[in-house]
C-alpha cells in the first residue's frame, strides 16, 4: 500500500467519526430528545438517583446501584460529548490529510515530469 492509499484509508476511517458526530448533533437538537432523554432521564431522574443513594431506608446495594444509575447518566452525556469532539477533530485531521495527500501528489508529478 502506497503512502497515499494509506492517507486515504485514514481518511476514510475519520469520515466515520464526522458521521458520528452529525448524528449525535442531529439528535441533540431532536425536541423529543432533549426532553426526554436530557431533561427528564439525564436531569430530573438522575437527581433522585442521586438522592436515592444516600436514603437509608435502602439497602447498601439499593445505594450503590441508584448512584450507578446516577452516575450512568453523566457518563452518557460525556460519551455524547466526546463523539462531538472527535467528530470535530476529525473535521481537522481530514483537512490535514487532504493537504498531505495534496503534496505526495504534487511529488509523484514533479518526480515523473524529471524522469523524462
């Protein structure tokens, strides 16, 4: 594999993460989404998981899985996060690619035109 079919196959695994991170956008600008998922699950029911795990009416494991739950949700919203970042990272590293494979090209011509 030439080092240009490499950049390209790079570049084809970081449209990938643009991908991911227009779909991720996409869904949380969905109304439905944000009320549902954000607001109610990853707002208003983690805060009672939360609360939940320090209740000692429950047992210790009731505690520890509401505070999992609870927990779960910040984790979630970091992942959604982090595909947003990457996919923007990407949106770079695909610019910079382009820009490499703009020269290896620019080479390979300069090269043939002085082999003849």
């Amino acid at each position: 594999m030439t080092e240009i079919e490499s950049l390209e196959a790079q570049k084809e695994s970081l449209k990938v993460r643009v991908e991911m991170k227009g779909l991720v956008e996409k869904l949380m600008s969905n109304r439905e989404f944000k009320k549902v998922v954000l607001d109610e699950f990853c707002t208003k029911e983690a805060a009672r998981y939360v609360q939940a795990s320090v209740n000692p009416i429950l047992s210790p494991t009731q505690q520890a899985d509401a505070l999992g739950i609870a927990q779960a949700t910040g984790h979630f919203r970091s992942w959604l996060q982090t595909q947003i970042n990457l996919g923007n990272q990407a949106i770079k590293e695909i610019r910079d690619t382009d820009a490499e494979i703009e020269d290896l090209r620019a080479e390979e011509a300069s090269d043939e035109q002085g082999a003849e």
